[in-house]
C-alpha cells in the first residue's frame, strides 16, 4: 500500500511480503523507490526524501504491542537504506494499515494500535477511526503541510527518551557549546541538536530555499552537526541522518517557538513527528536553548487561533505543529511520561509494485 501518513508519503509493506535478509530486502526497495536518481523516475519515489520512506509491519512478539513497525529511509540520490530512526509521520499511517491488513481486528469507534518502533524498541498507540467496523480516512482535521482535512488520528508515545543516543539528555547537560555554538542536544524520540538561529547569522524565518542556497550556512550546520554526533555519543554521522539540526527563534504567529530543521541536508517544509515531540520537550526544560528562545517573546503578530494552553506550538515554513508534553523538569532531575500529538493519514494506493532488477547498495545504515 501507498499511505499519506502526516506530512510525508511511503510504501507500506508487511514484512512477510519482502525477503528476510536486509541486504536483499533493502538492494529491492531502492529498485521500488527508484534510487539513486535525482527523479526516482523509474521507481514510486517522489524524489524527496518525505516521499522516499518505507514502513516494513508484521505481527508483534513483544505482548505490550500488536505490530511491530520498522522504518525505512530509501535515500534520493544515493544507494543507501537507513534504519537508524522511526518516523513519526509515516507512523501515523502504520495503524490504518495495520486494520487494513487484518493484522488488528478493529472494534468501536476509534481502535487503539499498539506499535512496537522496531528501530529504537520504542512504543505508540495510533488510535485510528473505525466506525462501521472499518478505517475511516475522510474527516474535519487539518494539520499544516496538507491541503484538505482528513480523519484525527491520535498518537500516544511512551518511553521514547534516549530512542538512539544514550539518554534524554545524552551529555547530561541542558547546554552544550559545540564549535563555539551553545546547543541542546536532546533525545525524546529523535536525536537533535537544537540552536539559536541568530548564533549562525540568520533570523530562523527564512524560507527552506533561502537557507539551502545558502552555502556557508549549510556548510557552517553541517559542521556542528557531525561534532553534535560526537557528543550526543552517535559516533561518526557523516553517512547518517541524525541528529537532526533545528534552528531556533522566536514565533511570529502566536505560536511557542519557531523552528527550521535541518533532516540533514535539506531543510523540511514542516517539522518530523519525532522530531517535533523532542523539541517540544527541550521547550519544556527550562535552561535548555529552545527554553532561553522562548523566553524571549514573540517576534510578530498575533493570530486568531492560539493554542490552548496545555499545547507547545511549534511554527514551521507552512503552518505549526502542536504537541502536548508530560515533563517533570527541576533543576537536579527530568522525568519524562507521555507525549502526544494528532496527525492525520489517509490511503493512496492498494496495489501491486513492479520494481526493476535490485539495485547494487552503497551503506545500510544499521538496519534490523
């Protein structure tokens, strides 16, 4: 199957569908996405890496969950398969295909799925609309990133503190300077290193073009980006995809913090899942940058639709995200619970996919 799930679009398999060796598995699924190619022309890719991402779902061994769900970043331009990070996005979709598959039996209004993220050991629950017994996608919800509405779908996140690097907070500071750079480098769900976007000479409220044809800068961020590796215990990630680099200002839409991610090397029209929960949660420990930013104030106008108060809003180039966070932060301990975002997902394709001979592979950035 092809899902939307959030702001990004993948192929969805269950993992008895592809061969169980990696190397196979994953020399096949460049030939699907049509990788390495600029285009993906001669595969299913959109020739970004939003819609490069696979979801490979099978039933769980682990008894708190009902499916275990392993992501698959396909790379654009070159032949390499990473598994070292879920995403959150394509999660959204994992639930839905899950009940369409006949893996989860769906019952009442809305079925919970428990998702085991293969690449961390991570859990979810996506609670996805069933009424009349069957996924429902049509609905009110809007999220930014996404013309139209669809159905709300909620994701509940547990224990997702430390998903790759050593810790919530893998150096056990809330500020680290990197390269002469103070920086939060946090772990709730996904490695990132989040800075002052005024520390490398830009506003934050660029556009993703105006910051990608901005060589220095990219080349500034990607620096700080592999000493950030090194820190936050990740080793070498000139071949990786995290951490993810966010850059940090104030909000100009009534919004809580306004943000530009680096996913390396592009910059995302809009903001991860994982990502966005692991920033809302350093917006939520004081002394951390995204907190020092907060504090600040807002640097535009207001809207007529703030957010509640139990939300951090998060300001992306086309809209905001909202996410709630369970944080328990003094100044000698941070207990982190629950996280919870809404996203929506809906099905695209229901079908069968004729891939081209398996490509030769470059990497495999530690795939199960």
């Amino acid at each position: 199957m092809v899902l939307r799930g959030g702001t990004s679009k993948g192929a969805y398999f269950l993992a008895k569908d592809l061969p169980a060796d990696p190397r196979e598995r994953d020399a096949l699924l460049l030939a699907v996405m049509g990788s390495p190619d600029p285009r993906q022309i001669d595969g299913i890719g959109g020739g970004h890496p939003l819609t490069s991402k696979v979801a490979v779902v099978s039933p769980s061994t682990d008894e708190q969950s009902d499916v275990d769900y392993l992501f698959l970043q396909v790379q654009v331009d070159k032949p390499v398969v990473s598994a070292e990070q879920p995403c959150g996005n394509i999660l959204a979709g994992v639930g839905p295909f899950a009940i369409e598959r006949g893996l989860v039996s769906p019952f009442g209004e809305v079925t919970p799925v428990r998702v085991r993220m293969v690449n961390t050991g991570a859990r979810a629950t996506v609670h996805v609309p069933t009424p009349a017994g069957r996924v429902e996608y049509d609905g009110t919800t809007a999220i930014a990133g996404v013309p139209g509405t669809a159905a709300r779908i909620v994701i509940d996140f547990w224990d997702t503190a430390g998903s790759v690097a050593p810790a919530l907070l893998p150096t056990g500071n809330r500020v680290d300077t990197v390269n002469g750079v103070p920086m939060t480098l946090i772990d709730n769900g996904m490695p990132v290193a989040i800075l002052d976007a005024t520390s490398v000479g830009v506003t934050g409220h660029e556009t993703p073009e105006e910051l990608e044809s901005n060589t220095d800068l990219r080349q500034q961020v990607e620096s700080l980006r592999l000493a950030a590796g090194l820190s936050m215990g990740l080793g070498d990630v000139a071949a990786t995809t995290v951490p993810k680099m966010c850059l940090a200002a104030p909000p100009t839409q009534s919004g809580t913090l306004a943000t530009r991610m680096f996913i390396p090397h592009r910059v995302h029209t809009a903001i991860g899942v994982l990502a966005a929960v692991t920033v809302g949660t350093a917006v939520a420990i004081p002394g951390t940058v995204a907190a020092d930013v907060v504090s600040r104030g807002s640097s535009g106008h207001a809207t007529d639709d703030p957010a509640p108060a139990d939300v951090i809003r998060l300001e992306h180039p086309t809209g905001w995200f909202d996410v709630v966070i369970d944080v328990s932060a003094t100044q000698d301990d941070i207990s982190v619970g629950r996280s919870s975002i809404v996203r929506t997902a809906r099905l695209l394709l229901d079908g069968a996919v004729y891939p081209g001979p398996p490509r030769s592979l470059g990497n495999i950035e530690g795939g199960p």
